[in-house]
C-alpha cells in the first residue's frame, strides 16, 4: 500500500525549491544554498511521513510569516505595493502552517507512514 503526502505539501515543496534554485541561479549567495540543503533534509522527512518535521516546517513556515509581518509593519510607509505582497505571502504561511499542523489528512498520512513502516 502506498502512502502518498498530501497535494498542498508537494506543491508547497515544488514552489518553494524553485524559489530557491531560482535564488541560486540569478544571484547565488552561500546562505541559499544552506537553505536548500537544509530544506531538501526537513522534506525528505515530512514526505517520509515523520511528524517531528512536519510540525518542524509548520513551525518555520509560522515564525516566518510573523517575520514578514513585521517588515510589512515597517515598509508600508516606503513602498505599499511590497507591504500588500508581503502581507499576502505572510497569510500563505501562516495558512500553509495551519494546514501542516492542523490538517486531518496530514496527521493520517503521517500515522499511515509510522504503521508502514514498522511492518
């Protein structure tokens, strides 16, 4: 039986190493690369089903989107059109981390993924 991550993780996961590879390529910079190494590790989990990573990323995606507000908070006056785009990208976030955390088809796939495999 196979137990496949939920959709909205995958695509999540697809968006944002494209992000980064697109970070790297125009202007590669050592901290995004140790930002991809360390997001190819905490995925490589979360898709294996480990909860410890799930709630890991949820909680990254979380203190991320508090960050991003708070530099919305400070922009707004400078550049609207930034604050409005930040502020969308910080509610993404947030809701990705509500979903991570708080969704029942990830707390199934993350039980079906421990009982698969222990047999």
């Amino acid at each position: 039986m196979k137990n496949r991550p939920p959709l909205p993780i995958v695509a999540v996961a697809i968006a944002y190493f494209f992000y980064l590879v697109w970070q790297m390529v125009t202007e590669f910079m050592p901290v995004t690369a140790g930002r991809f190494a360390v997001s190819v590790a905490l995925f490589f989990f979360v898709f294996r089903g480990s909860r410890a990573a799930g709630n890991t990323l949820a909680f990254l995606c979380a203190v991320s989107a508090v960050m991003l507000l708070v530099s919305t908070v400070a922009s707004i006056k400078e550049n609207v059109k930034e604050a409005i785009a930040l502020t969308v990208f910080a509610v993404s976030l947030l809701a990705f981390a509500a979903y991570v955390f708080f969704s029942p088809k990830v707390r199934a796939f993350q039980r079906n993924a421990v009982v698969l495999q222990k047999s």
